[in-house]
C-alpha cells in the first residue's frame, strides 16, 4: 500500500520539486507515486500549474520515469478543477475535484481559508452553512461527467474548515451529500480518502468524514488513500488512520494505480 496518487510539486502549489518528492517516496519505500499539480483555471491563477508550465511539467516528469524506471512506477497526473478548461488526454490520470463554486455570479472558494468560508456564509447565505453546502455538493454531483475524472477528489471539502468554523454534519448537510454520492456512484470511481488537511492542521479526520465514507460504502462506492501531498514530509502522511478509518467504515480495499491502470489491493 506504499503509494501516493495526490501529489503537488513547485509547479502548482506543492513546496518541492519533482525529484525531490521521488526521493522522498523512494526513501519512504513507496512502489508508485502520481503527481496531481492543479490544473489551470482563469478565475484563480495562483495555485495552479499555468499553461506555459503544463509540457515544461508533463515533460520532467516524463524524464524522472526514465531515470528511475525498475525503482518506482511514476505517473504524470492533473487535479482538474470543475471549472477548468483545460484538455486531460495527455495525461495518465486525472482527479476531478471542485474548489469553487457560483453564488449570485462569484466564485466562492471552500479550500482556501476559515474566515472566507465564514463570511460567505454570513453575507451570501445569510448564516446558513447547509444552504451553502447544498450549492457545494450539487456541483459536486457533476463533477464526474464535467472533468472526465478516474478519482473523485476530496468529496466534502466544503468542511475543511467546519472544526474551526464551529459547523456540524446536520441532516440536510448529510442530505445533499448523499444525493451528490448517488449521482457520482454509477461512473464506478473510487472517491478519496484525503488526508491533506489533517497534515495541514485543519481537520482531525480525512475526508469524507466518517458519515459519508459509511453512505459511500452502503452505495456500493469504492476509495482510494490519498495524502493531497503539498510538502514531501507529509507523503505518506497519516495513510495508515486513513485505512484504519476505511476498514471501520466498511471498505475491504483501496484502488491504487500498477502498471498503469486501477486496481484494487486489499486494506
């Protein structure tokens, strides 16, 4: 199970370069490792990887597979974000994620900081997280079919920040999120179990949160182990909670990607 397929280098917003997160994995003993830089998107430039870098980033990833090829098997991957536009054949694998969504014509962003979800909570919905939420997790629904995704990324991280925001799983919270889980469950893509913002100390647990791992699972969904690695240190960061959580929640085995494909391994 030593494999990572959520990995940000320098050319997004990950700390590292490429090489270095190889060395990083070959020493943590991982058999695979994807990257995953974010793809481009016009209403936000500052995180992700800009068209001019995209071949400069497919192509040094392409020479770290000759180099340590028989070493570790390396994939060249995109997190494409719903609204992006950018193509996704060339690379080998593609996590649909949804960052952003539309309120009244503006971008409301769930991943960047506690306090900007809390004021578009209070300004936009006037105090009402659920509603919030609800225009999240509807978005989320298509998320599949939009960005052509092998991955689901991420599924509520609308609640990145709700420990600190003082919001809790309600019933119409869980409500929305399982109407979004029935939507993305007959495209048969394993949804992440993600780890990154534990690692960045805004969550005690991955996501999706225990609730809505157990929706998946009762759905017939299955899950990937994911750190969404933006510094080399947190590669492999809390992997083993996150399977721990998996098989508690009901999940037999987790997808990997060998030789180039999804497979499922046993937890």
């Amino acid at each position: 199970m030593k494999c990572n397929f959520h990995t940000h280098s320098y050319f997004c917003d990950g700390n590292d370069s490429p090489e270095e997160l190889v060395k990083a994995a070959l020493n943590k003993g991982f058999f695979a490792l994807g990257f995953s830089s974010h793809s481009y998107t016009e209403m936000d430039k500052s995180f992700a990887l800009s068209p001019e870098n995209a071949k400069k980033y497919r192509d040094e990833i392409a020479a770290l597979k000759e180099e340590y090829k028989g070493k570790i098997e390396l994939y060249c991957g995109i997190e494409q974000d719903y609204f992006s536009e950018e193509p996704t054949d060339c690379y080998d694998f593609v996590i649909g994620s949804v960052h952003y969504f539309l309120k009244n014509g503006e971008y409301v962003c769930v991943d960047n900081t506690a306090e900007i979800v809390k004021d578009a909570v209070n300004r936009l919905y006037g105090g009402d997280f659920d509603a919030l939420a609800e225009d999240y997790f509807a978005l989320v629904a298509k998320v599949a079919e939009k960005t052509n995704a092998d991955i689901i990324g991420h599924f509520d991280l609308v609640s990145k920040f709700s420990e600190k925001n003082g919001y809790g799983e309600s019933k119409r919270f869980l409500a929305a999120a399982q109407k979004a889980v029935k939507s993305l469950i007959p495209y048969g893509l394993p949804f992440e179990i993600n780890t990154g913002a534990m690692a960045r100390g805004v969550r005690s647990v991955p996501y999706p949160s225990p609730e809505i791992l157990k929706m998946i699972k009762k759905h017939g969904g299955e899950i990937m182990l994911s750190s969404d690695c933006h510094d080399k240190n947190h590669l492999d960061f809390a992997l083993l909670g996150a399977a721990d959580l998996a098989r508690k929640t009901g999940f037999t085995r987790t997808a990997v990607i060998k030789n180039g494909k999804i497979e499922y391994i046993a937890l």
